[in-house]
C-alpha cells in the first residue's frame, strides 16, 4: 500500500517543524491562541487530475498523474510581523522545494520520476491584536503518480 | 444634564482603575477585549486591548489630543503603548464625552 498524498502531507507537517521559531506545526488545525505564535499549520491541499479529458480506452487501474495544491499557513505575532514573515517564508520555501525525502522518496518515487514540487505564490493577512498579528498563506504544487494498484 | 457628573463619574468611581498616561495620573476603565484574527484558511485568536477615559479628565491633566497617539498607558499591571483612539461623543459634546484608547504592547509586553 503506498498512499503517495498522504506520505506528502504527513512529511510537509515534519518539515514545517524544523523552521526555526515555530511554536506550533500542526495540520489542518483551524483555531490558535497568540501564545502559540509563530505557527506553521498545513491545510490538506485539493487534488487534480486530467483524467476527465481522457476518454480512451485506458484501463482504470492503469497509472495516472495527479497535482495536489496544499496550502501552508505560518502566523506571527509582534511589532514587526511583516518583516518576521519574510523570514519565516524564506526558511518555509526553502525547506519544502530542497526536501530530500519529498523530492526523491515521494514524489518523483525514485530518480526517474517525473512527479515535481512547485512554490505557486503567497497571500497575506494582517490585524491588531495584542500586538500586530500577521498571517502568510504559501501554497505549493504537488505533481506525483496515482497508481490505483498500490493504494 | 451634565453625563460627567451624573453618568460618568460615578461609574469611573466604582470600575475605574488608577492608570499613569505619559507618567500623569488618571483613571480608566479596562476594556481589554478578546479578538479573532484571519489566518488564511484558520484564525488566531488574541486579545485587543483597550481602555475607557474622561476627556474633561486628560485636558484637566493638560493631556491634549495630539498627544494621544504613541503614549504610554499603565494600568492594571501592564504598559501599553496608544495605537489608535475612538472618541465617544455625548449630548454635551465631543469634548465632554470619553475617550476608548486602542492599545498594542511593545515586544515582550
């Protein structure tokens, strides 16, 4: 059994905790306290195919490519919540597109693998609170095999 | 009717605090306030201080409006820093009614 979107998910929830600073790295977590800032929560991406154009005589079982878009939320608190997110998004992107266990074990599942991971772009959210409190949303790409046979 | 004297004033004497504004002494009333901040998909839930005061009181202190912004308010075992103010008028006019100061805490605070 090999579930290729989880085995992503669950490695993404193990990288975001080696960012430096961050209090709380959890997954699909909708609601924290201030007191657990910096965050980095993982909200399980959607998840694509383009197997609806595709209306050969294909086996279903037959190998199929899909793209998972997850979205990474890191949160931070302070005076200066602005310039502590660009930080925290440098260390998140760089540890999520250099990741050996997801570029090679996961996602491409071997050195001839033609899955890929791709940083999309960022949005941010601010408001007062305590302190200024700001939010940065990174959504990445996932592109990696189906393969029915093995779930 | 005076609200200073016969609304006001009692309900500061009875819930108002001893506060320092700049190093002036004052009363407040705390009116710190529980907020919930987006947070992409999630929300963050924080706190949004504040802090009720007399106008007649801060310009008797000679505490002008300009100099509001960026003071310094102590009360209840915190220091917090003005970010921004609400005035609340009233029937005897703006500069009879109350002040609500919106707070922000310096880094550690």
């Amino acid at each position: 059994m090999a579930d290729v979107r989880e085995e992503i998910l669950a490695r993404l929830v193990e990288v975001l905790a080696t960012i430096p600073n961050i209090r709380l790295a959890r997954r699909n977590n909708l609601s924290h306290t201030e007191d657990q800032l910096p965050a980095a929560i993982l909200f399980d991406g959607d998840e694509d195919t383009d197997d609806a154009s595709d209306a050969s005589m294909r086996p279903p079982l037959r190998p199929t490519m899909v793209t998972m878009t997850p979205e990474i939320v890191i949160g931070e608190q302070s005076s200066e919540a602005g310039s502590d997110l660009s930080t925290l998004r440098r260390e998140l992107i760089k540890r999520v597109l250099t990741d050996t266990a997801l570029n090679e074990t996961i996602v491409k599942t071997g050195r001839n693998g033609n899955g890929a991971i791709r940083y999309l772009g960022c949005q941010t959210d601010f408001g007062d609170g305590r302190q200024l409190n700001g939010s940065l949303t990174a959504r990445f790409l996932f592109k990696y095999a189906l393969k029915p046979q093995e779930l | 009717m005076d609200y200073s004297a016969l609304l006001y004033d009692p309900v500061f004497d009875a819930i108002g605090v001893p506060a320092t504004f700049n190093a002036v002494s004052i009363t407040v009333i705390d009116d710190t306030r529980p907020v919930t901040n987006p947070a992409g998909s999630g929300e963050v839930r924080s706190v949004g201080p504040g802090a009720f005061a007399r106008i007649p009181e801060l310009a008797a202190a000679g505490i002008a409006r300009d100099a509001y912004i960026d003071a310094t308010l102590a009360f209840n075992g915190r220091t917090w820093t003005v970010r921004s103010y609400e005035l609340r008028g009233n029937p005897n006019g703006e500069d009879a009614g109350e002040v609500r100061f919106l707070l922000k805490a310096a880094d550690g605070g």
